[in-house]
C-alpha cells in the first residue's frame, strides 16, 4: 500500500491499514517435542487454546513461560530489530530448542492468563506472574504478595519443582514501537535463560491492536517519514556522487564486442521484414520497366483525329 504523506491521505488509506487490527500473532517454542501445527497462516483463537491444552497435557517440560504481550500486530514482528531473541528461538537456532512455531494472524484474543493457570494446576507448578512494564521487573506477584525486583533477582528456574510463569507486557507506545519490543524482548531472554539447564516451554500470546492503538501508531509512522525526505536527499546525493567516482575509478578493459551486443533481437526481425519488402518492389519496379510501347501508337494517324477522318 502506498504510505500516505498529507493528512487526507492518511484517512483515504486508513481502512486497509486496519483491516487485520482484530488480529494478532501467537509463536511457541520448547526445548522439548511439542506436536504444535494449525495448518493455516490466518486462525481463530479458540482453535489456538485447544491446541495448546492439547499439546501440552502431558506437561513435557519443567518451565512454562506464558508471555502476554498486548496491543500489537504480526507487522510489527518484521522488523527483526524489534525482537531479535525471539526471532532466534523462533528460528530454531538457538541451542536446545527442539520445538519452534508462529502463526501471523490468530483473530480474537488467546487467553494466556487461563492457560498459565491451568498448566500450573495441571502439573502441579509453582506460578508466578511479572508485569514488564519496563527494563525494571515491577512485580513479582507469589501468593498473594507484591515485591518490587530486578529481573536478575528472580531465583533460578532450574530446581526440582516446575514453575509456570506469567509475563505481561504493556502495549508499546505509538512513536517507539520498535524499542519498547526490543526492551521487552531482552526481559524475555532475561527470565528464559532463568531457566536455562532444564526444559522449558514459552507460549507467547498477544492481543490486537484497537482501533485509537493503530491511528496512533499509523499517525507516528506518517510524521516519521515526513520528517525524513531531506534526510534521504542527502544519502540520495551522497550515492550518485559515490558512484560517479566508482565508475571513473574502474576502467572496463573488455573487447568492445564484449561489452555491447551489435547484433540484436529487434536488428534481424527489423532485416526480416525489409528483405520481403525490397523484393516487392523490386518486381514492381522490374515490371513496370519490362513496358514496351511503339512509336507508331504516338503518330497522328493513329490518334483521335486521325480516326475520325477514317
């Protein structure tokens, strides 16, 4: 879609720019083999939490990270900049990770707090919720109770008893949309090498941008890059001038056959095409040459009045 720079545009383009906003994407990666595959890009939600319960009744892992990231869409996982660790483990290169899944569009809301509580009930986990709201880790909340902590000041997850955490994450503000994803991202990594040294499962569950969330996040967009044209003049001139100097710099020494093509395409369907024509008319020619008219047919005898006289 082409990205409007006036304000009326901006409202022209506005209904195509929203129409995925009841959407929003749903990853899942484990150290351990999780049978996980909805078949298709676009899902409905319930789809989503029955898969899950059903992939993981059996509790395969010690760990259970259920991540609740609110007001975003798949668009702003594209940017790799924007959640690098998770494009990692999403990846499967990250080391243990057995399991990797995302689905772009799951329309309606995941619920992540239901499946955090059940796993916790259902394997008999310690459950822990932290709201990451910032690169401070505000809350610990454990029966009951609320303790500010850092992230590096949560005990280590590798003990005997599984442990199920929640995580919420705040919508990211509309002008750094990239760096609050890129702060929450590196909590992630924080609490899930945590659990390093035992088998862990993180479901990362979002919810859809509303409708104020993505004007918002549009409008930022829109004065970024109208902000941004002189910038691009800039680098636009740098370029050519550098390429200028390129191309004086590096002298081409191939055979002039080499380097254009004489005999093209368009030169023998042009040769093609002539030669018929010059054959034409050349009989033409040659016919029209070939007359032969007597003298005697111009004498005045054998002209009008000398008939009549006849």
């Amino acid at each position: 879609m082409v990205k409007a720079i006036v304000g009326a545009l901006a409202l022209a383009a506005l209904p195509s720019t929203l129409a995925f906003r009841n959407t929003s994407p749903f990853f899942l990666f484990s150290t351990s083999e999780v049978t996980f595959d909805t078949g298709a890009s676009v899902v409905q939600s319930d789809k989503i939490n029955s898969q899950v319960f059903s992939s993981l009744k059996k509790c395969p892992s010690h760990t259970y990270v259920v991540v609740r990231q609110e007001g975003v869409s798949s668009q702003d996982f594209v940017d790799s900049r924007s959640a690098p660790r998770l494009g990692l483990y999403l990846s499967g290169e990250a080391e243990g990770i057995k399991s990797a899944n995302a689905v772009p569009e799951v329309v309606g809301n995941v619920n992540g707090k239901s499946i955090a509580r059940l796993l916790a009930e259902k394997c008999g986990a310690d459950f822990k919720h932290i709201d990451g709201s910032s690169n401070l880790v505000p809350y610990l909340v454990e029966d009951g109770l609320l303790t500010e902590i850092l992230v590096d000041d949560i005990p280590s997850l590798s003990s005997a008893s599984k442990h199920v955490l929640e995580i919420s994450f705040p919508a990211p503000p509309a002008n750094r949309r990239a760096k609050a994803l890129e702060q929450y991202d590196s909590i992630l990594d924080d609490v899930i090498e945590k659990a390093a040294g035992s088998d862990y499962t993180v479901i990362y569950t979002t919810t859809p941008q509303s409708e104020e969330q993505a004007v918002a996040a549009l409008q930022a967009e829109q004065m970024y890059e109208m902000e941004s044209p002189f910038e691009q003049a800039v680098h636009m001139e740098l370029r050519r001038d550098m390429s200028t100097h390129d191309r004086r710099a590096a002298h081409d020494k191939r055979a002039l056959f080499e380097k254009y093509q004489f005999f093209t395409p368009a030169i023998f369907m042009a040769f093609a095409a002539i030669i018929p024509l010059l054959l034409v008319l050349f009989v033409g020619m040659r016919s029209i040459a070939s007359l032969e008219v007597s003298y005697f047919a111009f004498s005045k005898e054998m002209g009008p009045s000398g008939q009549k006289k006849q």
